[in-house]
C-alpha cells in the first residue's frame, strides 16, 4: 500500500514539475511574440494557421478591440474599407463588408462574425465574394498579466495567380496564412495596449 501511495506521489510531483517546467516555456515564448502553429491533415494537408499570444490589457478591452469592426481601416494593415452591414437583435451576430488591399487587384468579401461574450469566442466565416470557403477563430483567455489570445484561420482562394505554382508542401497556402495570423494578431496586440496605457494615465 505505500509503494503504491509514493509511487502515486511521484507520479503527481512529476505532473506538477512537468506543468511548471510548461509554463515557463510558455511565457518564455511568449515574451519574444506570437508563438505560431500549423495544423495538418494526416495526409500532410495544410488544415489552419493558428498564433497564440499575450496581450497586456485586460480581456474586455481586447474584445473590443477585435469587434472594432467599423474601424479596422484605421489600424489594421491592408484594410481599405470595412463596414458592418447587419447585426443580429441580441448582438452576437455580425455581418461586415471588407476591402483588402493586394497585387493587381483588391479583395473584396463578406464575413460573418459569430460572437459567445461569456466564453470570449468569435467564429469567422466567409458568406460571399473572395476568399471562397475561409474560416477564422478568436479565443481569449485571462491571464496574470491580461489576455491570453489564440487566432486561428485557413484563409483559402486567395490568389489564382499564386495558387498556380503551389509546390506539393504547399508552400504558398502555408506561407500565406502564417503571415495572416501573425500579422492580424500583432495589431490586435499593438492596438489593444496602447490603448490600455492611455486609459491608465
């Protein structure tokens, strides 16, 4: 009976070593910007692009921030035109006309925003023009020092052009979404404690 409870002891001391040797690397990773993953099919298919990283203002506020929809020709990179078109009665869901700027020819979609305020999750979802079938995901956590946030997308149909001289790795599609939620998540991040500062002084 006691080799059993000491063994049960070394078993949870080595769980717990193990989650706090985690969350050192964590914040260790985090401190130096968006840790990036990707995620494959078992095919070796690229399935989405996902950017966790901490933000230093509270969870609220960075909500916000990314539900700042009408404005994010202000301050999010490439954005041209952004407009919500519909929301639904209870707020949740929110339709938005976009106009990005890129080679040749500018995009031009529509998304729909489907919002859970409790759980701090938003579901993205292509409803027409370009950018065919894409999908994106917002979730926010607290932490010690303000927000956990993970984005996590497949942007899909986005260059004809491009898209023709994608290799077998699918360099371009990875190379594309990679650089998509990276560069969404550091704005969201720029934006939000910026703001946050200037609240505090």
């Amino acid at each position: 009976m006691k080799k059993k409870f000491h063994a049960f002891c070394s078993s949870i001391l080595l769980l717990l070593m193990a989650s706090d040797l985690y969350a050192v690397d964590v914040d260790s990773l985090l401190a130096e910007g968006p840790v990036l993953t990707v995620k494959q099919s078992k095919e070796g298919k690229f399935l989405y692009a996902s950017a966790l990283l901490q933000i230093n203002a509270p969870q609220d506020l960075v909500w916000s921030v990314i539900l700042d929809l009408d404005h994010y020709c202000d301050f999010m990179p490439r954005v041209v035109y952004s407009k919500i078109l519909a929301k639904s009665e209870d707020g949740r869901d929110i339709t938005v006309k976009f106009e990005i700027s890129v080679p040749l020819v500018n995009q031009r979609y529509t998304l729909k925003y489907s919002t859970d305020p409790e759980k701090k999750i938003i579901h993205i979802a292509q409803v027409s023009g370009d950018l065919r079938g894409s999908y994106w995901e917002w979730r926010l956590t607290p932490s010690a020092k303000g927000t956990f946030v993970r984005y996590s997308g497949a942007t899909k149909n986005y260059s004809a052009l491009l898209q023709k001289f994608e290799d077998d790795q699918q360099t371009i599609t990875v190379g594309v979404n990679v650089s998509s939620v990276m560069t969404v998540t550091r704005t969201i991040k720029k934006r939000a404690e910026k703001l946050y500062t200037e609240k505090k002084q």
